[in-house]
C-alpha cells in the first residue's frame, strides 16, 4: 500500500507554465495515443481549431423535474444549438425535444439516482446501457463520480463500469465530479477527485472552477470542462468562464447560467466567444449588454 504521509512531504511542482507533453499532433489533452474512433468523438465535442469546447447542459430534469428555465425544451433548443458545441443531456430529453439533424456533440447523461426530494444524492446507478448509447450515437457517455461522499465507491465502480463497456466501442467516457454539501470547493479537493476520475480512464473531467484552478487543470492528464454551477449573474458568470479559460480549462458547461437568463441566447452567444475567440470577460460582457439593448 502507498505511503500515505510520504506523498505529502515533498514539495509539489505542478509546471503551470509548461504544455501538455503527449498531445502530439492531435488537439485534445491526453488523447494522443487513443483510437481513431475515439479521436473522432472527442473531435466533435472539443473544436479543432480552438481545442476547446462550450457544453449545454439540460439534464437536470433527471433529479430536479421540471426546472426553472427548462419548461419548454422544444422551444428552447432550437435558439441555443447554434451557439454550443455540445448537448450534454438525457435520453429522453435529446429523443423528445431535439431534432436528430443537428450537427453538434451530444453528451449523454447515463448515471441516475436519487430525485431532489431526497437529501442524500450520492447513490446513483448506471441508468443507459452502452447499446442504447450507440443507438443515440452518443460522443461520451457523462457519469457523476462522488468523491469523499457516502457514494463514493458505487459511484466509482459505475465509472469504471462506464468506462470499460464505452472502450469496447471507442466512446470517450466523461467524469462528472459533484460536490456535496459537506464537501469544500477548494483545490486540494478538485487534485483529488479530478486525477482519480482521469485515472480511472475518463476521457473528459467535468468539475468546478477553484482557487489556484491552474494547478488543478495542470495535475489533470485529460482536458477539463468547467461546470457553470448555480446561476450568478451575467457578469459574474462570464469572469467565471474567462478565468476558467485563462486557467487551463478546455471548456465550460454552461447550463442554469443560460437557461436561466432572461438573455440566454446572448448569453450562450457571449460565452463562446470566450471559449472559442479569445474575448476578455470584459468584451464578452461589454458584447452581451450591446445584444440585450438591441433585443430590449
């Protein structure tokens, strides 16, 4: 077994101003040696011509219900897609409310557990078998991984079943660290729990944006996507985004800081030109205020 307490003694260096080392001469952190098919689905989330990606998530129906902002998923979707690269979102919301000739990534929520009625969140299970994720050609298949909760080790064990079953189909799986409300959202947490998940042989980390992030993104062999978390306000949110960016994230999945905007076309608009054209949080909200005065 490892020592535990000789792993904190030396100091650690996590070369922030140095590249990735194995890219190659592919554009997604750490996929490098990975299969072609694979290749062509992580090609399809994250842009070849930035490397980075702008997620849409809408899955929270799958705990929440109907959610504030996501009432009307056929009337929302066809504003948004133009400005996202992906869709991460359930089965049942992507078949009902999604026409199947748009050209984006789609990544598919396949974990499910308890609804918000409960209080305990970390015991889910594995919801989509990998058959019915080829069926949706799904590009990764999104696992919640709980790390430090009750949960922790059935969520792990639905990772790597996840991970295990999408490999024989050269699917990228995706790790979706999630904070409990006994957990902090500090750094020393996010090194933990985002380089299990990589190590598990996720493709894709998605976890929260933290102080020091770029050690975080750093220590993270596989691109991170950073989640928008609880709605902020415009402004704040699109520093979110900028920093994130600036810090090493290869993307952002924005959901309720969207769709829950009075502007969420503009606001979906404003982000990718963070993501993908280098805007400061400045102009993109400089961008976002000059949209919604048009729009009134």
């Amino acid at each position: 077994m490892a020592d535990l307490d000789g792993n904190t003694k030396i100091e650690k260096n996590y070369y922030v101003d140095k590249p990735f080392a194995v890219n190659g001469n592919f554009h997604v952190k750490g996929a490098a040696n990975l299969d072609w098919g694979v290749k062509k689905h992580l090609s399809n989330i994250f842009d070849p011509r930035t490397g980075n990606t702008v997620m849409f998530a809408f899955d929270h129906g799958y705990f929440m219900g109907s959610v504030s902002g996501l009432e009307r998923l056929d009337l929302l979707m066809p504003k948004l897609i133009p400005h996202v690269d992906v869709l991460m979102a359930t089965r049942g919301a992507l078949r009902t409310s999604v026409k199947p000739n748009f050209r984006k990534g789609i990544a598919l929520r396949v974990s499910s557990g308890s609804s918000m009625l409960n209080d305990d969140l970390s015991h889910e299970v594995i919801a989509v078998d990998i058959e019915d994720a080829i069926r949706m050609n799904a590009d990764a298949l999104a696992v919640q991984v709980f790390i430090g909760a009750d949960g922790q080790l059935s969520s792990i064990d639905n990772l790597s079943r996840v991970i295990n079953a999408a490999n024989r189909y050269s699917i990228p799986a995706l790790g979706v660290v999630a904070v409990g409300k006994n957990m902090e959202r500090t750094s020393q947490y996010f090194k933990l729990a985002t380089r299990i998940v990589a190590e598990m042989g996720a493709s894709i980390v998605k976890t929260y944006y933290c102080d020091n992030f770029d050690e975080v993104a750093a220590a993270c062999p596989v691109p991170i996507v950073v989640a928008g978390g609880k709605k902020l306000p415009e402004k704040e949110a699109l520093t979110m985004a900028y920093q994130a960016i600036q810090g090493g994230a290869r993307g952002v999945d924005m959901g309720r800081n969207i769709f829950q905007s009075a502007y969420a076309t503009a606001m979906a608009d404003a982000v990718s030109r963070i993501v993908h054209r280098k805007y400061t949080d400045a102009h993109a909200w400089e961008f976002f205020c000059d949209v919604t005065k048009t729009t009134g």
